[in-house]
C-alpha cells in the first residue's frame, strides 16, 4: 500500500466542502445551483431532491472516502438527471497549503475533456457550411507541410489521421505560445504514423492542428471563437482556458503523488501548446450542463450531435469506438456511454452522458493521475440511474466472509480476494482482501432481492463488486482499477 504520510495534515480532507447536493431538501431555499439561470438545467426541486436524497448521502459517502484512502488533495463531482442538477458537491481541498476548501465552483484542468469542447466548435462550423470536414486540412491551414497522403478534419478529429502523440517530456512543456499556430512546430515537420483511415492512434497533437482550422474556418481567433461562440453560448460561464499569466477566479492549486504516495507540488507547465485538445479550465456543473446541451436539448442540430457521436470507422469497416472528439462505449451494464476522459499535469477529468437515461456525470480532481475517478463517475451513475434489472426491493444482506476468483484482464490481474462484511449500527463496514493484506476498505453495501452491491475504496481507487447470492454460492462481477471480470466463489463464514 502507498504511504499517506500527508494524511494527518488532511485528517479533515474528505468532509464535503460543496454545500450544493440539492437532496438537502431543507437548504433549497439557501443554496441555488448556479445552472439555474445558464439554460435547460436547472436547479431540481425538493420533490426530485427527496427521490434522490438516498443517492446523493451515498454520493457522499464514496467521494469522501476516495478523498482519504487514495489520498486526492480535492475533489468535485456533480451529477445532473433530466435537465436537473441533483448533486454538486467539492471535497478536500483546492489549495492545501492554504486550507482553500474545493467548492462547487472551483475551476480544475479538464485535461482532453477540452476535445469534446473542441468538437462543438467544428460542429457549429459544418453547420455554418464554413468547415469542409472531408477537405484536405491545407485548405485552411495552407503552410502546414503537406505529408504522403492528405488529411482531412474528420480524421483529425477521430484519431485515425496519423499524427503522433506526446514524446518525451512534451506533457510538461513550459513555454508560452502565443498562437495556435505556433503551436503546430511540435510535430509539423514528422512523417505520419500510418495512412490516414487505416489506423487509430489517439493524439493529442491532431487536435491541435485542428484549432488552426477552426481559427481559420471562422475567421476569427480560436480562443475567441471557443470563449463567445461556445462556452458564453451554451451557459459555461465558469469554463475557460488555463491562461498561466492570468488571475482566474476559483483555480486550483496543483498537485501529484510523490514515488512513495506523498502529495506534492506538481510542476509548473503552460498548456497554450494545446488548447482544443486539453487546455482548458472547468467545473463539474459546467460539464453536466454541457452533456445535457447534447442529450436533451441540444445546442447544436440534432444530426450534427448524430454525427459527433457515432462512431468512425477505418477503411477495414472496424468501428473505432471514438466520434469526433467523443468516445463511445458501455457501461458495465450494457448502457451506451458517450463522454471522455482527461490527463493533465495536475489534474484528472471523468465525464460521462447517458444519453437513452438523460443522465450526466461529471468528476475533477487536482492531482496528476487521480486513482479511482473513472470507477467512481460509473458508480455514480449506478447509484443514480440503477439499471432496470437492479432497480429491487432492498433485503438484509447476508454479512460476513466471502471468497472469490477472478480471471486476468488487460489492464492487469484482479486479486483473488476475500470480502469480509460486518453490519454496525450506521450500516455496513469491512474489508476486501488480497495476497493476504487489505487492498480496500468496505465503505456501501446496498443489499437487493438475492444480492447485494459492495463499493470498497483503497489507495488504487473504487471496487464495485456486483453480488448473486444463492445459498453458499456467490457469483457476479468486479470492477475495478484492475479490471472488469466475472467472479465465483463462496460464503465461508458468518
């Protein structure tokens, strides 16, 4: 396990700072969410709020604990159903040395969540019939070197264009570019990584040269094209991009772990480098107003956000999984997914949209590689928006020892673990075990008919556990920093 010798310095860092989850049925008179005058979402009323109340306690109750056990300054998260804002709510802190509480107006770096931003841009353009997706980028970006075969926006857009990723250290690039354009002299002159359309090869770079075409496409510099055609248009009043010179209201501090899991200074950088593709600043409640301005009442036409979301596809007819700057997937239920997820230095993004649920997700945190987001943005929406299936009538969960085996997956190899449960007069608590020492501590069960979800937070992130009870036997899924797996196993104890 990590050290946490920063823990007693942040004994209270993960008590909940936001005082916005609006199931406070009682405060909604005091605390408005500030998306209530922005657009379609809104501030839910006390009716909603007490449907959610059970949520957004448990909401709480696994932000917090990521904030401890993995040892995350700050955190924020907000969760938005049907146009309404449900929950915002910041942990930790902003700024640690100070003691700056994270709020739910803190602006954290969004890392490459900057590309969906990006895309409304190009989408708004192909509307204006003003940006030919299918055009040779040369036909507004003239002085980019023409390579062995041409690339078009489309597949700038979907990573299949061939242009290369970060090298070195170009992630923690400290210079100042004072155009798009300059910023193109990172990788203008290399070869391309394959035929364009062949292959998919996530880049960052791509979308760098697409803020040149965007800029040109408009007429109008790309920074002021984003800042008052997309974010003051759609109500992002607290989205902006990560000017270094700047004073910025609300901005985080940044951090990263230490080789020994220590929380320190992460180092100074300057994205100007990359504003389309992962430079800009934003808030939760920002992104979920964003998401609903796709999946309820969009801001752009609605076959322009079709054409964002569906997949593109290499000249082989395989599917990519990737849009034009959206990712597309499933949840561990089947549910069809559409967001993206960013890296920056000293920040970490998870941005979710159900689209057939209505339903929108957003968590940040100032750390460099925050474990645990991405599991805990999918167990808010579990918790949220139950699946059908999963939407029974609470039981008494069978508490105590339970043994499972698991299979290996490509991100690594889930322990063969124990769980152990004990029921205290708050609710439930325990351990999940493996290779004989804790790997994560036991912080929700929600039983249901014959089974029973076990959330459990550990210095690597969130573990879901999804339960079938039947007699001795368990079986079922986990999901993890490891992997995605079924389980079996078996009840040895009570």
């Amino acid at each position: 396990m990590r050290s946490r010798r920063y823990a007693p310095v942040l004994r209270d860092r993960g008590r909940a700072t936001g005082l916005r989850c609006l199931a406070l049925v009682g405060l909604l008179a005091l605390f408005t969410s500030p998306l209530a005058a922005q657009g379609p979402a809104q501030a839910t009323a006390p009716a909603a709020a007490a449907e959610y109340a059970a949520a957004v306690a448990d909401a709480r109750t696994l932000s917090a604990a990521l904030v401890e056990e993995a040892n995350l300054p700050g955190l924020s998260v907000a969760v938005g159903i049907d146009g309404a804002v449900i929950c915002s709510e910041g942990f930790g802190y902003a700024d640690v040395e100070q003691r700056v509480p994270v709020t739910p107006l803190t602006r954290f770096r969004i890392g490459s969540v900057s590309k969906p931003l990006t895309a409304v841009a190009i989408g708004l353009l192909h509307e204006r019939e003003q940006l030919d997706l299918d055009a040779p980028v040369q036909k507004y970006v003239s002085d980019f070197p023409e390579k062995r075969w041409p690339i078009t926006t489309r597949q700038l857009a979907g990573h299949i264009a061939g242009i290369r990723h970060y090298r070195d250290d170009e992630f923690l690039s400290a210079r100042h570019y004072d155009d798009v354009l300059e910023g193109l002299e990172i990788f203008a002159d290399d070869p391309l990584l394959f035929q364009p359309g062949t292959d998919y090869r996530y880049s960052s770079y791509g979308w760098n040269l697409i803020s040149a075409v965007v800029q040109a496409a408009a007429g109008v510099d790309f920074l002021t094209f984003m800042e008052r055609e997309v974010f003051t248009a759609m109500g992002m009043r607290h989205t902006a991009s990560d000017q270094v010179g700047s004073i910025i209201s609300h901005r985080v501090r940044y951090y990263e772990h230490d080789e020994d899991g220590r929380l320190v200074n992460a180092p100074y950088v300057d994205n100007s480098y990359k504003w389309a593709g992962g430079g800009f600043l934003s808030t939760p409640e920002d992104l979920v107003l964003f998401g609903f301005r796709h999946i309820r009442d969009p801001f752009l036409r609605p076959e322009t956000v079709e054409l964002l979301f569906a997949s593109q596809r290499l000249s082989s007819g395989k599917e990519t999984d990737y849009g034009i700057g959206w990712s597309i997937g499933l949840d561990w239920h089947g549910r069809q997914t559409v967001g993206h997820g960013g890296g920056s230095v000293g920040g970490t993004t998870v941005f979710l949209t159900y689209p057939a649920e209505e339903l929108v997700v957003a968590v940040t945190s100032n750390l460099t590689g925050a474990p645990g987001l991405s599991g805990l943005a999918f167990a808010l929406a579990e918790l949220f928006v139950p699946p059908a299936a999963k939407a029974t009538k609470r039981e008494e969960v069978a508490t105590g020892r339970f043994t499972f085996r698991t299979e290996p997956t490509q991100k690594g190899n889930p322990p063969d673990a124990t769980l152990e449960i004990v029921r205290t007069p708050d609710g439930y608590t325990g351990w999940l075990h493996g290779d004989d020492a804790p790997y994560a501590r036991v912080v929700l069960v929600r039983p249901e008919a014959g089974a029973m979800r076990v959330f459990a937070v550990g210095s690597a992130g969130l573990v879901t556990l999804w339960l079938r009870l039947d007699g001795t036997r368990v079986s079922g899924r986990w999901v993890g920093p490891d992997g995605d797996v079924a389980l079996e196993g078996q009840r040895v104890g009570g």
